[in-house]
C-alpha cells in the first residue's frame, strides 16, 4: 500500500471526488455512500472474505466498498445502474485488476451466465453490498433463490428491515419477510450503523447483516406454493386471529372450515392463536396437514 494511500471512503476523498465530477445525488436511486472506513472493515469482516472468494457487489457507487473488497478477494463483480458513475469507477477501481462492473440492474441481470464469464468456479461465491433502501427486499429474495451456490451474503440495509428478517415468533417484527428468508438461510445482525456513516445521511439507521445461506431449508415442506400461500394469507390481516386469516383465504364454506378445523387440530394449533405467534415448523405441519385434508 503505498504511503500516500487514501481510501475512498475517507470523507475529504469522497467529497474530492464528488466535485471533480460533479456528481448530483438521486434520490429515485436511493443512494447514499458509505464514508466510514471502520464499518467498511466490518463489513468485509463479517463476510469473512478472502483470498479464496469471489464477490458479487451491488450499487457500488463511486467504489469504497468495492475497494475493500478488492484488497482481500481473488475477485469482485459489481452491478451498477447509474451510468453516470462509469468514469468515476474507471477511475477510483483502476489500481484494482480484480474488479469489474457492469452498468446493469442485477434483477434484471442474467447471473448465472455472467458468474461463469468472470469467475471461474474455484473460488467461494458470497455476495456483499450497501442495497438502496426501497430495493432491498427484492433484491434479497431474488438472490436467495437463486440457484448459484452462494455461500453468504453480508448486506447492508435498513434497521427496521434487518430486525424483521432476524425476528423470533412472538414479536411485532416476525412476519412473511422473516419467514422467506429464515427459511433459506441462518440470519445474524453484525452491525449497527448509525446514518452518520453516509452521504447524504438517510433519515434512519442501517444494519449490517449476514446471511449463511442453508444447504436445505430450515424445514421440510410438501410445496413451496402453497406453504408461500400459507403464510401470505395468514398475516393478511396481523390483528385477525389465524382462524379469520384461513377462511378468508382457503373458504368460508362448512366443507372448507371443517377442512380447516381438522388441519389446525392435527398440526395441534391453536384457531385462536395469530401468525406471528407460529413457528417455521408450526407453518410447515398445518400447510401439511391442510394439503392432506384436501
């Protein structure tokens, strides 16, 4: 490293860079640039990346984390959507000969086709990104159900959602979005981040989280479309007890609640009890018991 480097994360690079290309934040792409190097580290800490990975990065921006990552993995793909940011990442990344972007939205990326192009299937898979706020939720699931052999992903997002993908039965924060990804992988909280770290700051804080992607799901259901229904349909109306939740989904009619009630009696539930009270195995014995009863 050489004796005048300075990471571009530190703020007076950041804001150097900035006005050489007078770049102008937009709000419709949520960004906002990470400029704290020590959450940098943690964030690269907590994916435990090294030699031996190769990364995917989303919304690099004008390069800080992609940077960090680029100083300890065999090799980083980012995905970026502003075009305007090319001549700055030309820039900010050129040092590093691991790194390459493209200027496209990864959910509309073909990834498993540009996985093959840029890494060459001897290295670990992990994904690790700052997300825009308001595209968090379908970037995750997109990439969590994908079929590349992702090892973790570490992904910096909005407290109120990360305590909703970490949430326990019982509480107000358990609900669909806990579910889907509880159910596809291990869920930790690494790091509180206070809006501080950004620019611009956002309104709120943010959380660094893991995800240890499972080999299998956390538990065995018949059928994924119709435990996904399952769990929609019962926390449609979250101050409705599940009873009113299920006959509003599957049926009001006597066939269909007697259905129910012999469903709810062999997966030993309560009809009174709300969603957010069940577990992931709860779910996973009444949606097969309610398959069985069809």
């Amino acid at each position: 490293m050489r004796e005048d480097y300075q990471a571009i994360a530190n703020p007076e690079r950041t804001r150097a860079i900035l006005k050489k290309y007078g770049f102008r934040f937009k709000k419709s792409l949520g960004q906002n640039f990470l400029t704290n190097e020590k959450v940098l580290q943690k964030i690269v800490s907590a994916a435990d990346v090294t030699d031996q990975d190769d990364i995917i990065e989303v919304g690099p921006g004008i390069g800080s984390l992609t940077e960090q990552l680029a100083i300890h993995a065999h090799q980083v793909l980012a995905f970026e959507v502003d075009e305007r940011l090319e001549p700055v990442l030309d820039e900010t990344l050129a040092p590093y000969e691991n790194t390459a972007v493209i200027f496209e939205d990864i959910l509309k990326a073909d990834l498993e086709t540009l996985v093959s192009k840029y890494f060459d299937g001897k290295h670990t898979l992990k994904i690790v990104a700052n997300l825009p706020y308001y595209i968090t939720t379908p970037i995750m699931m997109q990439l969590l159900k994908t079929k590349l052999p992702i090892e973790r992903m570490v992904l910096m997002m909005q407290k109120e959602v990360a305590e909703r993908l970490a949430a326990h039965p019982g509480t107000k924060a358990y609900g669909t979005l806990s579910i889907g990804v509880q159910m596809r992988a291990e869920v930790e909280i690494a790091e509180i981040v206070s809006h501080t770290a950004f620019v611009p700051a956002p309104n709120v804080d943010s959380a660094v989280v893991v995800l240890k992607m499972r080999s299998e799901p956390a538990v065995k259901i018949p059928d994924q479309k119709s435990f996904d229904r399952l769990i929609k349909g019962s926390f449609a109306h979250r101050r409705k007890s599940l009873w009113n939740n299920l006959i509003s989904l599957y049926g009001k009619d006597p066939q269909t609640k007697a259905k129910l009630t012999a469903a709810l009696a062999q997966a030993q539930i309560d009809p009174g009890t709300r969603a957010e009270q069940l577990s992931l195995q709860q779910f996973a014995n009444l949606d097969a018991a309610i398959l069985q009863a069809d």
